[in-house]
C-alpha cells in the first residue's frame, strides 16, 4: 500500500480506498477514520521519517564543509579565486564561507594542474587550491602525491584530516602573476 502511494501519490491512495471500498461494498471506518485518512495519515508520518532521517544524514556527511568554509573565511582574501575539486565539492567549502569558487579540471599531473589553474584565473594575484583526498582516490589519483608533498608552483597553507573525506589541504597557487612571488619557495 505504502509503495503505491509514493509512486502514485494521492491518486494511488484515492485508488487504493475505492478498491477497498468496492470490495466490502461499504466505507471502511477505523476509529471515526476512512481507509483513505489513516492510509493519508500513516504515508504522512513515514515520508516526514525518511525526509527527516535523510536530512540528519546528509547533515553529519557534509558537516566538515561548514568548519572548511569557516577557515576559508578567514584566511583567504575575499577577492582571492578558489579552485578546488570537482562535482561541487569545493563550491559546498565556498558556500559555507561566503565565497565563489571555481572547479578545477582532472589534471595529470600537478605541472599540468599548476598551468591550467594560471591559465584560468580571472585575477591572477592571489590563487588558492583545495584538494580533497576522497576525491582525489576516485577520480584523479595521479595528483595524490601533492598530498604528501608540495610540488613546485604550490605551497600548503592548512591541512585537515577528517574521517570521511581524508586529508584536504589547503595551497596557495604560486607563479600565476609576476607580481605572485613568496621568498619560500
């Protein structure tokens, strides 16, 4: 019954009362109640359940999001352009700070990633770049080892490390601008 009526809605619970109704040949009551109310009632409760163990869900998933967005905040330039990783994740870190960011392209190489990124600033001076371990795991792994180590053009400026998604690391892209210069590295 309950399926019925999430596939079909209101029509499939209206379909579902006159069936029961045609069967017995009268209207069913339970406790004052048409089928047709407690079946409303019962799908009611079991929808407002689900939307409510899925929300809970996908709160304690993404909850890192909110403490990334909140070191973004304050220890990237408002004006700085963001890269990160792909398929939203980086732009979930961008929304919780407030910020625009950009989605970065699979890459293979961190040469390769470093050019692209210069290329594509729209304001070169300050460049930053989020990297996601779990995403790296599954759709780029041959930029893992930036993980461990800082390749050239790149110089990490936080570290997180986080059950779900791993490490994330925080860069400052570096030799995007002539002006973009850091006596570190």
């Amino acid at each position: 019954l309950v399926l019925g009526a999430n596939i079909y809605g209101a029509a499939g619970l209206v379909a579902i009362d006159q069936a029961v109704q045609h069967k017995l040949g009268r209207t069913l009551r339970l406790a004052g109640m048409t089928l047709l109310q407690g079946l409303a009632g019962i799908l009611l409760l079991l929808l407002l359940i689900t939307v409510g163990l899925a929300s809970w869900n996908q709160n304690k998933r993404y909850a890192f999001h909110r403490e990334l967005g909140a070191w973004v905040s304050t220890h990237i330039p408002p004006h700085a352009a963001l890269y990160g990783d792909g398929y939203g994740i980086v732009k979930l870190t961008a929304f919780w700070a407030g910020r625009t960011a950009y989605s970065r392209f699979w890459a293979e190489s961190p040469a390769a990633l470093h050019e692209q990124i210069c290329r594509n600033t729209p304001t070169p001076a300050q460049t930053y770049l989020m990297l996601y371990e779990s995403f790296l795991r599954q759709a780029n792994p041959e930029l893992l080892p930036m993980l461990q180590q800082d390749p050239p053009g790149f110089r990490t400026i936080a570290t997180f490390h986080y059950p779900r998604p791993g490490t994330i690391k925080a860069y400052r892209v570096l030799g995007c601008a002539p002006q973009d210069t850091d006596k570190r590295h």
